[in-house]
C-alpha cells in the first residue's frame, strides 16, 4: 500500500529538508588472477575466457582490513537508517531536525574507521608480506599496492546539499516554457518526496509486524524468542516518525502518539515475563497496523 502525502509546496521542503550524499572508499584486497581463470576454463574445455573467472583474496585472513569492512557496512546502514531515499545516485533526503543528530552519529563513526584505517596501514607491509605464506603459488607481489598509493585508497565525504527552490532555472527559454519545466519540477519534487515518506511508512510496518508475530503467542505452547531490539526498533521508528514528518502530517503524528502510549513502560524483560503486557501490546501494535491500512492510499 503506498500511503497518500500531503501536497508541499517546494520551498516549504526547503526549509524541513536537505539532502545529504555519503561517499565511502576503501581497498577492497580482491583482484581476478587472469593465468588461474584460464586454467580453470582450460581444463574444463570452456571455450569462452569469461565461462569463469577466479578472483584472489589478496589479504585472507586479515582482521584488521575486515573491521574497516564491517566498519563500512555498519555506517552505511545507519546513513540509511537515518535519511530517507532520494535519487538513484545515492543522494538521500535529510530532515532538517535529524542534521544535528545526523551529523553527530555518522561523523563519530567515520572518525572510528579512521582509527582502524590508519591501524591497517601501519602494519600493511608486514601483512602483505604474510600474505605470501598463505596464498602459495597464487602469490603476486605486482598484486599490492606501495603503502602510500595503499593509503589513498581509503576516504570518505558527506556533503549537505540544500533542496533547490522553485523558479531556480538557470537557463534561458520563454515564458511558457519556463512554465512547463516548473510545473514538470514540481511534480518531480512531489512524486520523490511521496517515495521518500512512503519508504518511514514501509519501514514501521515491517517492524510493527516483525513486533506482532513475535509477542503473539496465543495459542502456542511455547513462548517464542525475541531479543531486546524488536522494542527499540519500534522506539526507533517512532522518533523517525516525528522528525520525518516535514509536512506536519496528522496521520503520521497520530499514529506516532499511539505507538507512544502503547509502548510506554514496556521493556523487553517485562514483555518476556508479563502474559497480560504481551497480549496488550499485540492488541495495541495490531491497532496500530489496522489504523495504518484504513489510511487514505494509491494502489495497493
């Protein structure tokens, strides 16, 4: 179901929301070993030089460039977390009452990576050296970068982009022209935006759902599993909710104060050991879900 937004004048999106681009560059350590690749389609009489291919694990076993990995991945969920989706190239949209919050949360993790950068880097010559040892024949000195070109192979960037306002066409064309582009800008605005809140709607109901099927153990003879974040991402959502909410939407405010009541109080342990709180916060999550789908909407 796609929820229906409210209109928005573009400069009022201006003001409640930027867009923000997160860019993250790191060394890989995976590089396609062209002698082995034809061997192996060699040997099983491929006739084509890409029917297979074999890429090298220039570092396997390396910790230390793995924590940069997981490091990455761990930021670039919480980007996304965080913003809304926007364009195709990356560019996310950012409330302007998440910028502080934003900024603080994926700045420290950025200076964290550099942490775990500049501790691989410092110890790349000895693993590249190890790496000898592990790869046999596969070995490849050419395959490895200096530890300098090693180094800026890693970086990041974010960069805070204001949403253009409308009429700000720096081109030259007629009149009537001119509004038939701002009349096609402004549906464009319009329908991104529309994805962009439509993406908070998707993103509660998978976790209200997620909360519902784990509490409801009517019926069941044993209690089912869950850990202590099925609470916190609900909790989550519901600041996502209220920071999001950048045309002042009724429906979004209410259902974001029905959660509220609904969970206050409720912790995970006491979810575990209370029946009756179980089966009220099914009651008032299932609510919730019904008070969602009755929403005005395009489509299914």
């Amino acid at each position: 179901m796609v929820i229906q937004q409210p209109s928005i004048e573009i400069p009022n999106l201006g003001a409640s929301a930027m867009l923000v681009e997160l860019n993250m560059s790191q060394w890989t350590a995976r590089k396609k070993d062209k002698r082995v690749s034809k061997k192996v389609n060699d040997d099983h009489g491929a006739t084509h030089p890409d029917a297979s291919s074999t890429h090298k694990n220039l570092l396997v076993g390396c910790d230390e460039l793995s924590a940069i990995k997981t490091a990455t991945g761990k930021i670039r969920n919480h980007h996304y977390d965080l913003t809304m989706p926007w364009m195709d190239n990356g560019v996310r949209l950012l409330p302007t009452a998440q910028y502080f919050r934003y900024n603080k949360e994926i700045t420290d993790m950025l200076n964290a990576r550099e942490v775990l950068i500049r501790d691989f880097v410092s110890k790349y010559q000895k693993l590249y050296a190890d790496a000898q040892a592990r790869l046999g024949t596969l070995y490849n000195n050419e395959d490895y970068p200096t530890v300098e070109a090693m180094a800026r192979k890693f970086g990041h960037s974010i960069d805070f982009i204001p949403m253009p306002e409308r009429g700000d066409f720096r081109i030259d064309v007629g009149t009537e022209a001119m509004t038939n582009i701002s009349d096609s800008y402004n549906d464009y605005y319009q329908r991104k935006f529309g994805e962009a809140m439509g993406d908070i709607w998707s993103r509660l109901r998978d976790v209200l759902s997620n909360m519902a099927e784990r509490l409801d153990d009517a019926g069941s003879e044993k209690r089912k599993i869950f850990r202590d974040t099925l609470v916190s991402n609900v909790t989550d959502m519901i600041e996502m909710l209220r920071v999001c909410n950048i045309t002042n939407d009724v429906h979004m405010t209410a259902v974001a104060d029905k959660l509220d009541d609904a969970l206050r109080g409720v912790t995970p342990d006491a979810l575990r050991e209370d029946a009756y709180m179980r089966a009220e916060t099914v009651r008032a999550v299932k609510d919730v879900q019904t008070q969602i789908n009755n929403l005005p909407s395009i489509g299914l």
